[in-house]
C-alpha cells in the first residue's frame, strides 16, 4: 500500500510539473485547426510532448544525477554549456510564460489588474516554495495535481456528452507534423532533464536509504502512469477544440480559446474554475523549473551555502521581467531556439534510456554533432531567413517539415554502432 501511495504521489507531481502553461494553451487550438483529423494531430503531439519526456524520466531513473550527465558522454565542456544554456532558456521564456497565461487567463479578467503585479506576486510565491525545497514533492503531488485534473475532466467531460461530434475540417497540410512541432512548445523534453532531477532530488532528501534500484523503479512506474495521463489530458483537450471548431472565428488566439470553451463548458463560473485551473497549472511548473536551476547551480558550486538562494532569485526576478511580455510573444521568439535545442535534447534523451552498449561516447558525440549540424538549416528557416539555404535545404530529407535533422542523426547512430562493432570484431 506504502509503495502505490508512493508512486501516484511522485507520478502526480510529474503530471503537474509538466502541466504548464503550454501543456494547456496548445492542445485546443490543435484540435480546433485539425477538425476532423483531430487523432492525427493528437498523435503527433503525443510523440514531442508526451513520449520523449517519459523517455527523459526513464533517463534519469537509469543515470540517477544532475542534467550534467545526460551530455557529458559527448564532453564535459560541451555538457556544462548544454546545461546552462538550457537553464537560462528555461528560467527566461518557459517559466514567465507561466505568469504570462496566468495573467491574461486567470487573473486580469477577474482582477483587472497589471501583469506588473501579477508578475510579483506570481514569483513572491515560487519563491517562496521554492526555499521550501524538501516539502515541494508531497505538496505538488497530494494537493496541487487533483485540482488540475478535477477541473480538465469537467471541461472535457462536458463537452463529450453536452455537444453533437461535428468535427470542422483539417486547415493543416501535415497535421501530425505540426502536432510534433507544437509539441516543442511544451518544453517537455526540456523539462523532463529539469524536474527529473527535480524529483530525484526530492527523493534523496525525503529517503537517504534509497537504494539505486528501489528509486529505479519508483521512476519508471510513476513516469508511465504519468505519461498515461498526459496523453489521456492531451488527446481531451484536442478533441475539445475539433468540436468547438464552429464556435469560434478562424483565427482566434490561443488563449482566447481556451477561455472561450471554459465558458461555453463551465457558464457563469467560468472565469473562476479556469484561473484556478490556470494558476494551478503553470504554477506547478514555475516552481520545477526554478527548483531544477537552483538544484543544478548548487551542484556545481558545493561548497556555497548561497548558490541556491542567489540562483532562486536570480530566477524569479527574469520571470518577472519577461512576465510583461504576452503569450504569442513568447512562444514566437522561443520558436528559433527550440527548432535549434530540442533536436538536440531529444537525441541526448534516445541515447541515455537505449542499452549501454549502443550509447558509447563516441556514439554520442558523433550523433550529437550531427544534429547540431543539421539543426542549423531548420534554425535558420525559424528566423526568416530559408530562402537563402534552400539550394542546401533541398537535398536534406525532411527539411520542408522542419525535421532535418532526424534521417541524419539516425543513419550516424547506425553506422556509428556498425563501425565499432567491427572494430570489436577486428581486435578479435
């Protein structure tokens, strides 16, 4: 009884910790441009946003360390600077972003008031959970994660048994394409290397006895069955957008969507049940990826009995300031970054859960360097400029989905393992 406790507590905290304010904002606006090819779409989210994190937990339930140890098979310089840079990336659009959403969906319209104040007072708050490190898993998991998913079923149920299955028609040209390249905008593969170590973290310091294996398992049961209810919350949320398709006008922006179906579903409550939902949502995430930072910084510097406070708060006060930008805003000028870092993540991921045995350093460095190399032109195309490298762009398989990278990096990973083990051989 212990154990199942134990893993629904640590499986809820990863579902809150991934739920945030992307993990609510982009699934509708999904389904309600894929109309009828809703499932496909779904499916491709389900893949970059869903599948690759799980896959990170996994890693980090194999590694049992710090994001430090995802990359430094490539090199330890190379992974430091991996690890900051996805930090600051982290602490800059991802967790603003959440006081973003939270202002313009959960409190300016019962409030009124500036995204200024919203902003310090979302932080004051992170902050202040955040310094209360060693209670965050049991407090994520038993309390804040059953409000999340309590209010998403009232929104998804009603509208499963309150309005007619008619599904628009599909206004994308590859929806499962477009549910992959949407799924980057979660941040969850990102965040799966920031609040694993999060949760490992917390793990130590509630059970110092914890064996390897004990905390192995623990990660494996609770990162499935969170990644079960991710799909099941994703795939609703999309579906909910594909029927509200006539509802709305075409272009409608993401977060007047949201709103918008939370007040056809809930009424007259609407605005209250989804600023709760909101702010409970990206609340969550905030915090582990502020915890996560502060966690890591602490590691590189063990002997400063203030790296973590100064990282905190260094943290909070770039939420507040980018908190002042709107949401589209932030999504677009994150777009380029991640068309740059998330391939990367993603194979960094795809080597550490696979068998040692194939996941060598020079394996890792050979398809590392690859995808960088082949991230480039998709990086390039984010920013504008695709029509100077189309003459290069042309040749590379899957380059007009903006996955260039992928045949690539997987054909070097073969012939990479090919080549050593014929080296194997040879020594033979």
């Amino acid at each position: 009884m212990a154990r199942i406790k134990e893993t629904l507590v640590t499986a809820f905290a990863l579902f809150s910790l991934f739920f945030g304010a992307g993990n609510l904002i982009l699934p509708p606006q999904l389904g309600f441009k894929a109309g009828e090819l809703w499932w496909l779409v779904a499916l491709g989210f389900a893949i970059s946003a869903v599948l690759i994190p799980i896959f990170g937990i996994l890693g980090h339930a194999k590694l049992q360390g710090t994001m430090f140890d995802f990359a430094s098979k490539v090199s330890p310089l190379f992974s430091l600077i991996y690890c900051f840079t996805i930090y600051g990336v982290s602490v800059s659009l991802p967790s603003p972003r959440t006081a973003s959403v939270t202002h313009e969906i959960g409190i300016a319209p019962l409030l009124h008031n500036s995204t200024l104040s919203t902003s310090i007072v979302y932080f004051v708050l992170v902050f202040i959970f955040v310094m209360n490190r060693t209670k965050i898993l049991d407090i994520i998991g038993k309390y804040l994660t059953p409000g999340i998913i309590l209010i998403l079923l009232a929104i998804m149920g009603i509208t499963l048994f309150s309005f007619p299955l008619d599904f628009g028609t599909n206004t994308f040209i590859n929806p499962m394409t477009a549910g992959i390249l949407e799924g980057y905008q979660t941040f969850d593969a990102i965040g799966a290397i920031v609040v694993g170590g999060v949760i490992i973290t917390s793990i130590n310091l509630r059970d110092k006895e914890a064996s390897y294996e004990r905390k192995k398992a623990l990660l494996g049961r609770a990162g499935w069955l969170a990644g079960f209810g991710l799909i099941l919350i994703y795939s609703g949320l999309i579906f909910t957008g594909a029927v509200m398709q006539g509802e709305f006008d075409g272009a409608i922006s993401r977060t007047s969507l949201i709103t918008g179906i939370s007040k056809i579903t809930l009424g007259s409550k609407a605005n209250l049940f989804l600023g709760i939902l909101v702010s409970l949502a990206c609340f969550t995430t905030a915090v582990g990826i502020v915890v996560g930072t502060a966690d890591f910084v602490k590691s590189r510097f063990p002997k400063s009995n203030k790296a973590y406070l100064i990282t905190a708060v260094v943290s909070c006060f770039l939420g507040v300031l980018m908190g002042q930008f709107n949401v589209d805003y932030i999504i677009a000028i994150a777009l380029p970054i991640l068309m740059f870092i998330y391939p990367i993540t993603i194979v960094l991921i795809l080597l550490n859960v696979i068998p040692e045995k194939f996941g060598s350093p020079k394996v890792f460095r050979a398809v590392v360097i690859t995808t960088i190399l082949f991230s480039i032109p998709d990086f390039l195309g984010s920013i504008g400029l695709s029509g100077y490298i189309e003459s290069i762009t042309r040749w590379i398989p899957l380059s007009t989905l903006s996955m260039g990278w992928v045949l690539p990096a997987s054909a070097v990973f073969i012939l990479a393992n090919i080549g050593k083990g014929n080296k194997s051989a040879g020594s033979l």
